[in-house]
C-alpha cells in the first residue's frame, strides 16, 4: 500500500528587523534551519524536505531564490528537499 503523506518539515515564520535586512542575516537564518533539517533527517527523525508557509508573494520569491519551489504556483508554500 502506497504512503498517502511524506514526512517533511516546516519551518515556522521567521523574521529579521527592517535596519537589519539586506546584509545575509536571512539567508543565514534560513540555511541553519534547513542544515537542521538535514541532519535531523539523516540521524534522527527522517522527512524528505523543509516547507515554508511564506507570508507575502514576495517573500516567496525571495525562498525561491535561495532554492525553494511552489508546490503549487496559485499557493505560496514552498519545499526544498534535503
């Protein structure tokens, strides 16, 4: 019998101040997680992929950019295996 659900995780909201922006704090942020999930994954708890729950369109374009794709393009969730 086939699964019906792929174990993954999800990454709560997240957030840096306005003065702090544009300098990589984001992208550090995001790459900690995602390195967390990996290890998780392989050494702990199994999942497949970190999914994000974006709050504007243009914060998803933003994950996208750092590897993430829609899962689907009316929504803007976004997953990135590991």
């Amino acid at each position: 019998m086939p699964y019906l659900a792929v174990p993954g995780y999800l990454l709560g909201r997240l957030g840096v101040a306005l003065k702090w922006q544009g300098k990589g704090f984001g992208e550090a942020i995001v790459a900690a997680a995602f390195g967390r999930a990996q290890h998780l994954a392989t050494n702990a708890a199994g999942g497949m992929f970190l999914v994000v729950d974006p709050k504007t369109e243009r914060l998803a374009q933003w994950y996208e950019k750092l590897g993430f794709t829609r899962i689907n393009p009316r929504k803007l969730r976004v997953a990135k295996a590991l």
